[in-house]
C-alpha cells in the first residue's frame, strides 16, 4: 500500500532525528582534593556511585599523585579510577613554571596517557609588585607551560580565583592568555569567583569573553557575610548562593559547552560525601535542564 504524503514526511522526519548527532554534554567530574583519603582505586567507585563522568584528580603536592612520583604513580592511577568505569578529562597541578623539575613529567605522563586538560597553578601578588611587571611576569610563564602540554597534546586552562591572584579578574586572564595558541590554552572559568570578582553583570560578560576558548568549568556557591566587621566570602552548598545557576547553565548549552566540569565544595560539610552526593545531584538536574537531557 502506498504510503501518503504526510506518512512520508513524518518518516523523513524520524529519519532525520535518528541520524543527527546527539547533544553534546559536558563530562561531570570531582575535584579529588575532597577525597584525599581514598586510594585510586576506591577514588573511582566512590565517584562512579554517586553517578559522576570523571575524576578531575590532583597531581601536586599533598594530591592523589605526587609531583615527583608522576611518571610512576599517574598511570597506575588512571589505569585504577578508569577501571572503576569513570574517566580521568584533566588533572590539577601546581605547575606555575615550565622548568620546574616536575612540569615534562607531568604532562608527558598525563598527554601519554589521553588526558584532555590540565590546570596549572597559582600566582600571586605581592604587596611589592609592580602590576604591569607582574602580569608579564606570569604572561610569559603560562605561554611557556601552554607550549609544553602543546607538545604532549594536553591543554592547559587557566583558573579565574578571587583575591590577590594573578587572574581574579577574566580581564587579566584575557591578557596572560593573549599570545598563546588557543587550541593549546584557554579558560577555566570559575563561576563562583567571577561573581565575587564581577557581580551581577560582571560574571555574564566574563563568561562572554571566556566562550570562544572556554576548555573546562569549575562550579562552587557562596555568598557575602560579614564577619569580624568586614565582608567576607561565606562558602555554601549549590544553589544556596549567589550563582544565578538557570542562566549559568543555559549559557553554556547554547554554546554546546561539552569539556569537563569540576564540582568543588570549599564549605566544610559534617559529612563530606553526603554533601558531595547532594550538590552532585543539584549539578546534574541544572545540567539536564539546560542540555534537554
């Protein structure tokens, strides 16, 4: 029986659902700093069971792997925490310079092994700087680290944080970040941070700028408080801050944002993994909201 033409355009249509490719969706990871004592293996099944992609996992001191046991440890870490069914998209390391001892291990070790990303570490003002000075300072040192991951296929995102960080403000990050190769370095945008930096509009239009070279995401909540007779950051759990979360997320879908996104929880919970499973499931409703998951 021949087919009418609704009938046949209602198949082209099906046709065209079932062949388009799907929605991309970020990878939702735990910042491994708030498991510090579990070994790799567990690492993995306790992040697998509450339902995370990944593990953003520490290679810096104190961390699940250290700086100079790298070459030995990360392997056998990411061979034990992919074992448990989760991946490993990027690593958090101290790095803040291209020739210390540990930085060609590191991101050898970890481009050798697939991981997508990795995060250096932190400069600092100090009270004797001279702004400029110190922006070229730290401009030439993440150039030389973003060179090095290029030479391993690991990229670096470069962390927005509040305070007297070099690059609490997505403006300077912009700078630093401005003569490097943006398939090899880009933002790590903190969205918590860029609301403490920038408020209410702030944060929207540094997301803005941050987009085109936006490699991974960390999220946290706060609010103001003050205390001892000055303003200070109160860390809270998810969506019991100021982070406008809807808009937020919503952003970053129709930007179809697919690289990892790291849960952080920087307020000190009675049980950490309790809390961990609650903002967890806070994350991954925002996330199906915005994506159309």
């Amino acid at each position: 029986m021949a087919m009418s033409r609704r009938e046949l355009l209602l198949g082209s249509l099906a046709a065209a659902r079932l062949a388009a490719p799907a929605t991309p969706r970020p990878s939702l990871c735990l910042f491994s700093k708030h498991l510090p004592e579990l070994a790799w293996k567990d690492l993995g099944r306790v992040v697998r069971d509450i339902g995370f992609d990944g593990v953003d996992l520490t290679v810096r001191p104190k961390g699940h792997v250290l700086p100079e046991r790298a070459a030995q440890e990360l392997p056998q870490a990411v061979e034990q925490i992919r074992a448990a069914g989760v991946e490993v998209p990027m690593i958090t390391t101290a790095l803040t310079s291209a020739a210390d001892p540990t930085a060609r291990v590191i991101l050898a070790t970890a481009g050798r092994l697939g991981i997508p990303y990795f995060k250096p570490g932190y400069w600092l003002y100090r009270e004797t700087d001279d702004i400029e000075t110190r922006l070229g300072e730290v401009r030439r040192a993440a150039a030389e680290l973003a060179a090095l991951g290029r030479e391993y296929g690991i990229v670096m995102g470069f962390h927005n944080h509040s305070g007297s960080f070099v690059g609490h403000s997505l403006w300077e990050v912009r700078e630093i970040l401005a003569n490097c190769d943006p398939r090899w370095a880009g933002y790590y945008f903190d969205v918590c941070h860029a609301v403490a930096e920038g408020g209410a509009a702030g944060w929207r239009i540094a997301l803005r700028l941050a987009l085109p070279r936006l490699k991974m995401v960390a999220v946290k909540d706060f609010y103001w408080e003050k205390r001892d007779g000055r303003w200070q950051m109160r860390m809270c759990p998810l969506g019991e801050g100021m982070v406008e979360w809807t808009d937020f997320f919503a952003t970053l879908a129709a930007a179809r944002f697919a690289g990892p996104i790291s849960l952080h929880l920087e307020y000190h919970p009675a049980d950490e993994r309790a809390a961990i499973a609650h903002d967890f499931e806070f994350l991954r409703r925002r996330v199906r909201e915005a994506y159309g998951l």
